[in-house]
C-alpha cells in the first residue's frame, strides 16, 4: 500500500468527529495505513505510574486515525488536494539524477 502522506505535512479530515480540522502530521504508520495527526482523534488514556515518583492518571492524546480519511494540503495554493507523483532532473551531489517528486493536482506545484 503506498502512501502519499509523510511525517510534517499539513492535512485536512475527511470524515468522522473530527471533520474538517487541519493538522501536521506527527507520525505515519504505513504497515497499517494508518497516520496520527496534531489535535485530531483525540482519546482519553488511562496510565498507571510506570517509575518511582510517576504519576499515573487521565491523559488525552490523539490516535492514529486511517490515511484515507486524510487529504494533504497544498502549500503553495492552500487547497485540499491529491498527491501526484513525477520524475524530474535535479543535481544531487554535483550529478545530475532524475529524482521523484510529489505534486499538487489543482496548481500542479512540485515538491509538496
């Protein structure tokens, strides 16, 4: 399963409680398909002391939610939109190498 979404990119949600709010992305589970994003799908966890001085209790923190329920947003116009790949030249370490990129599919922007 490839996945278009990669750990700092901003992205909107599609679906679910959480339904239009925005959000970087703090980590990406592609095994699962899965990605966790800031301020969305939040849980309340109930933690038992672990060390001497710890202590346990109620903490709300977000889990991981389905990356298909996520769409990236554009840098460059700002838009919700799908994730194109392209093959371009670029210098990589004083050679010239033909290199993957990602680009907007609404203003065609590369290196999303």
């Amino acid at each position: 399963m490839g996945m278009n979404i990669k750990k700092g990119d901003t992205v909107v949600v599609l679906s679910g409680k959480d339904k239009g709010k925005q959000g970087k992305v703090n980590a990406v589970i592609p095994g699962e398909g899965k990605v966790v994003v800031e301020g969305v799908n939040m849980v309340t966890c109930h933690t038992k002391p672990r060390r001497q001085g710890e202590e346990g209790g109620i903490v709300r923190r977000e889990a991981a939610l389905y990356a298909s329920k996520v769409q990236l947003v554009c840098p460059k116009c700002g838009k919700a939109t799908r994730v194109g790949n392209k093959r371009v030249q670029k210098t990589v370490s004083g050679k010239e190498k033909m290199v993957g990129v990602r680009v907007c599919k609404k203003c065609g922007a590369e290196e999303i």
